[in-house]
C-alpha cells in the first residue's frame, strides 16, 4: 500500500490502473470474507482507505468547472 506522497508521483493512467486494482483486490476480499476464507480483517480497512487515497488524488488533480471558473 502506497502513501499519498507516492501515489501524487504517478501520472493519471498509473493511478487508474492502480485504483482498478484496488477495487478488484476489494471485492476479492468481500468474497472472502463471505466465505469465511478472510483471516486478515485489516486488508478490508487498508484497501478501502487506499482507493479513498487514489480517488482524492484524481479529483485533485481535475480542472476546475467552468461555474467555479466564472466566480
């Protein structure tokens, strides 16, 4: 798992490939943990938190609107 500082470093097709990643290594861990396979209950907390990490950095990294723009 990669800190913000790391991930601020990647350029936006690496941070999608890596949110995409994250995302399938979540639902393997749901499925998981359905079937009673999960013995790592803190993989679930850490990868959640991961996309949270990816997901601001790409909305950070967005042009801002044209509403905002025009205040």
């Amino acid at each position: 798992m990669a800190d913000a500082k790391e991930l601020r470093d990647l350029d936006h097709d690496k941070l999608v490939g890596r949110l995409n990643d994250a995302r399938e290594e979540l639902m393997n861990l749901r499925f998981q943990q359905s079937s009673g396979e999960l013995t790592d209950f803190n993989r679930l907390s850490v990868t959640r938190r991961e996309i949270a990490r990816i997901l601001t950095i790409l909305n950070e990294s967005q042009p801002t609107t044209s509403k905002e723009n025009s205040e």
